[in-house]
C-alpha cells in the first residue's frame, strides 16, 4: 500500500530565509531573486569572499532558525527546544566573534552540521511516513558524519562549503524569481493555497525518490569515511623519539639520544636517527633531528663528513625525512653509495621543526644552517664513530640554500668543523629573486602551496612579519591548514585541490609579497659569502622550479666575488632528476668531491671555471 499523508512538519534548518520570503509580494520575489542570483554567481567565482558572506549568513539563519522552532504556537518538544538552544547559540558564537568567524567557522559548521544531524533524528524517532523517517535518518547521519570529517579537511570543507553555499543560493535566487514572473502573470499573490491530496501515483513516487536520495547520502558517507582513512593512513606520524626531555642539554651540538632508523638502508651503509640540541633561526635553544649513516666497513681513522641537506619536503613536523622509508637511499641522496664505498660518514639533518618540535625554518638561512652544523658535533658524540674536522656540503634545492648558509656560518658557529667546499644543486639560492620570479605571473595551485610554505614559517619565525599583512581575511585559515601536509603523503593532494579552487580567487596580495616586512626578511635571508672555499653550482637545463637564469646569475656574482666556482649544467634533466642514478650530475659531483678531500690545493681544472 502507499505511504498514508501525515501532517507536514516543519524542521531545522541551517537557512530560514525561505519560509520569511514564502509570502512575500511577487515584484519583492523577483527583485530577491534577482539579487540572490547576483551574490551566489559572485560567490562561486569568488569563494573567499563567501567565506565571510557564509559566516554571516551561517550565523543568523541559525539564530532565526532557531527562534522560529521555538516559536510558542508550534509547542515544540523538548527535543526541540533543546537543539533549538544550540542553533541560537551556536549562531550567536560566530556573529559575536566576527573578526574570528572565519577561524571559528570549520568548528562552527561542524558543530551546526552535527546539531542539524541529530535534529534529523530526532525527527524520525518522532514517528511519521516511513520513507521521510528513513531519509531523515540518512540525512542525519550524514550531517553527523560530514560534520566530523570537516574537523579533519578544514581548508577543504570550507571551501567545498562556500562554492556549494553559492550554487544553493543561485539555485534559491532561480526559484524565486520563477515564481515572482509566475505569480505576476496570473495575478496571484506570492502566498499559496493549500495543496490537493497527492494521488497514490505521487505518494509512490516520492517515497521512491526519498529511498533513493537515503542510499545516495550513505554511500556519500561510506565513500567520505574511506576516503579519509586512505588520505589519514599515508600522512606520517611523528614518533616519541622525537619528543625533547624537558630541559635540554646545555650547549648545540649535544647529542640527545640516538634510535633505529625504521625505513630501508643502503646496501653500504647503516643508518640511525640522532636528536640533538641546537639554535633555531633566532637564536633560541631547539631541539633537532636527523639521519647519520655509516660505511659498513670503513677504512681506519677517522671519517670525513659529507652533509646533505635535503630540499623541500613540506614546512609541517612530520615532514622530516627521516621518518620516511626511501630517504637514506640513492634515489633521494645523490651517489650516496659511492661515497660510502669511499668511507665518507653522511649527515642528514632534517632541520629543527621538523621531527623534534619547534619553528622550521624554510628558506631561513641561519635556522638551516645551525641544525646542519649540529647534527655534525651531534653524530660525533656516537659511540664508536670518530669523524674528521673535514667535512663537505651538499644540498639540493632547499638544501642548496641550506647549504650555502652552512658553510657561510661554519666558522663562527662550529670553528671545529673544516668545510672544504660546498655543492649548490639547483639551489633556491636567493629567495627574494624567487619571490620576485614567482609572483611575477599567474598565481597557480602549486604557487599558492609553494607561498603558503613561505610565508607561514616567516610569520611564525620574524615577529615583523604578518600573516593578516599579506592574505585574505577568508584565506588565513586555508593557508595555515596547507602547511600541514607533506609532498610524501595523500593528503597533499587536498592542499592542491584547495589551491585549485582559489585560482580564481587569489589569498595572497601577490603584488605585496616582496615588499614590506616580508621582503626585507627575504633579502636577509640571501645567502652573501665570503665562502672561501671551492663551490660546486648544478642545475638541471629543463629545471620547472627554480629558474636556469638564477642559476647563472648566482655562478656569475660568485665568481665576480672572487670564489671558485665550477657551473655544471646538466643536460635534459629536471629539478628533481638531476640527482637520480644514471644522471650525469654524479660523476662530476663525486669526482669534485673526492679531489676536495685527497688535494691539498684542489686544481683549477677541477674547481673553477670562472677563468674559462
């Protein structure tokens, strides 16, 4: 049999703006609808800016909802009443707190998501048509689940939020001004009579529609959920031993403790994490931590140190390399078993930030630098491992900027430490050029990640800098939810997504980002010499990241300064390639490496062409 009618009864909802417009006069409607479909267009072109529309709009339509549901004449349950409270205040919270609406909006959502979720259910225990009382239970449950999984995806769900709220609204905008023409051209007012009785045809048919709209919103939810234990089980986690004791060492360079490396080994060498103490970039005692790998059968005496500086991984804790599986191997460092072969003991920092706690200091050459330098004292404390005073650079990258600070502190920060030379690897080497160079153009997706990386250590870094200087109001949470995600896991994906749909609608003032305060910390953070000894600069020639005319500028000033560079282009080979096996870059990296350590004056031929 069909479902039998029962009274309609009026629920909770996130938007009362439809029942107040539901009587009003036809030529209001179509001038509402006129001006609903103007902002909701706005808003899907613009997402930011529904952002804050969307706070507002959140804020009061829960409020009158809620004010409507506890309206004396409907003698709301208990129930009711109960949620009803929570919709006014929930509302109240974000209206009150506007400045910070758009921080508070992914918990607020949440929360109205969850609230709105048990309303439904609350619903459907309440009796009525079977095929509403499974929809609202569907629907419920969705809210419920949405609502959690928002916690999880802030940057996304707001963004997925705004663009939906946009549709809904030009959707709502669309109807309306159908039916103000409607009632216009039958001379009807905007209220409407009583419907019929639907026929068992209609029943049948809405039934049918509700069942299937409830199978939608669960395979909606189980979808949802998988997709969030898929994106979740790839993000890295950060162990305990990374976790600092309470009071540190005094002094940098102090070894902390030393683990088991937990990823695969190369097949010369053994690998284990250190955490030790050392400075962040302002001057602030920190912990660090990093990768030291040692030859298997080491010639006798003591070692030479080769560092490696690693390149951008990600600016969050648990971006550390050397909590990753492959990157104490040959496909993330470059040659690396050749050098074991030749008993060179590798040093791998992470930087401070990552692994242990604390600010990272990305493109921020002294905070690089000092957890480079540290992690070398720090793996000399090992047991049973007797390193060198001669120790040469590399880094890729990051790294070469890394690196290139590395040696330009060394003999201030750690005298003991002798650097015989340094390897720049497509070095990110100036990155207020960078800046400039990048934000000359379009903002991209993979700009508005790269930025955010920037930007936020910057901010977090410098008390000069300002975050609210130089993003949207709508964007500050976006940005920040971006810096947690690493290229190695899923998850950098919804970073992506989340650049993706702001392309449109830029969160940076780019026209600003060199200037200010920010850009005056940028040209800090250039790297000026004197270095004094040998420097190696390798690029790729089909380099996408990091300009081949910086490259060439840098080789050209350094050798205006008087260093001995040797300019390696290599050809065919991208930013991240150029360091894979088979690359050509390898053998002259070793080859200038090795001359470094075996020559006491290394020969012109081999380290400098800037006489050429």
């Amino acid at each position: 049999m069909p479902e039998s009618p029962t009274r309609p009864r009026r629920s909770l909802r996130l938007s009362a703006l439809p029942g107040l417009v539901a009587a009003a006069p036809p030529r209001v409607t179509v001038l509402l609808g006129v001006i609903i479909v103007a902002l909701g267009a706005l808003i899907v072109i613009r997402p930011l800016t529904s952002l804050v529309l969307l706070g507002v709009y959140v804020g009061a339509s829960a409020i009158v909802s809620g004010v409507l549901e506890l309206a004396p004449r409907r003698a709301p349950s208990w129930w009711a009443r109960a949620l009803a409270i929570a919709w006014i205040a929930g509302g109240l919270v974000i209206l009150v707190w506007l400045g910070r609406s758009i921080e508070l909006l992914p918990p607020a959502l949440a929360l109205l998501l969850i609230v709105g979720g048990l309303a439904s259910l609350g619903e459907a225990m309440a009796g009525g048509v079977r095929s509403a009382r499974v929809l609202a239970v569907a629907w419920g449950g969705a809210q419920i689940a949405f609502g959690a999984l928002s916690l999880t995806w802030p940057d996304l769900t707001l963004l997925v939020v705004a663009v939906v709220f946009g549709v809904r609204t030009v959707i709502f905008g669309v109807t309306l001004l159908v039916r103000g023409i409607g009632a216009i051209r039958t001379g009807r007012s905007g209220a409407t009579d009583a419907p019929d009785r639907p026929s068992d045809r209609v029943r049948w048919g809405t039934a049918l529609g509700r069942y299937a709209l409830s199978l939608v919103l669960v395979l909606g939810v189980v979808g949802g959920v998988g997709l969030d234990d898929w994106l979740s089980d790839g993000a890295p986690v950060v162990d305990g031993f990374y976790d600092p004791p309470d009071t540190l060492p005094s002094g940098h360079g102090r070894l902390i403790r030393t683990g088991d490396y937990l990823g695969r080994e190369p097949a010369r060498g053994t690998v284990s994490r250190i955490l030790y103490t050392t400075e962040d970039a302002r001057g602030r005692p920190a912990a660090g931590s990093g990768m030291v790998i040692v030859p298997k059968d080491p010639p006798p005496g003591p070692r030479p140190v080769l560092i490696w500086n690693h390149g951008t991984t990600g600016v969050a804790r648990g971006c550390a390399p050397s909590l990753a599986d492959g990157t104490a191997t040959k496909w993330a460092i470059p040659d690396l078993e050749r050098m074991l072969a030749r008993g060179w003991v590798v040093v791998a920092p992470d930087y401070s930030g990552q692994g242990a706690p604390g600010d990272f200091p990305y493109l921020i050459g002294t905070g690089e630098a000092r957890s480079a330098l540290d992690a070398v004292l720090a793996a000399g404390e090992i047991d049973d491992l007797v390193l060198s005073p001669q120790t040469v650079v590399w880094g890729h990258s990051q790294g070469g900027h890394a690196a290139l600070w590395t040696t330009q502190i060394a003999p201030e920060y750690t005298p003991g430490i002798d650097i015989l030379g340094t390897a720049a690897l497509a070095p990110a080497a100036d990155p207020a050029e960078l800046a400039q160079e990048l934000t000359s153009g379009d903002a991209g997706a993979m700009l508005t990640v790269l930025v955010a990386w920037v930007l936020v250590p910057y901010a977090d870094t410098y008390p000069d800098v300002e975050l609210n200087d130089y993003v949207a109001t709508g964007a500050r949470p976006i940005v920040r939810e971006m810096t947690q995600r690493c290229l190695s896991e899923p998850g950098v994906m919804v970073s992506a997504l989340t650049a993706l749909g702001l392309s449109e609608d830029s969160p940076f003032d780019t026209g600003n980002l060199t200037t200010g305060a920010l850009g005056r910390r940028l040209e800090e953070n250039v790297p000026t010499g004197p270095w004094g000894t040998p420097i190696l600069v390798a690029w790729g020639t089909r380099d996408e990241v990091i300009p081949i005319t910086a490259q060439q500028r840098l080789v050209q000033e350094l050798c205006s300064q008087g260093e001995r560079v040797r300019a390696v282009p290599v050809p065919r080979r991208g930013h991240q390639d150029m360091l894979q096996p088979k690359s050509a870059l390898l053998h002259d990296l070793a080859r200038w490496t090795n001359t470094l350590l075996l020559a006491e004056v290394p020969p012109a031929s081999v380290v400098d062409d800037c006489a050429r």
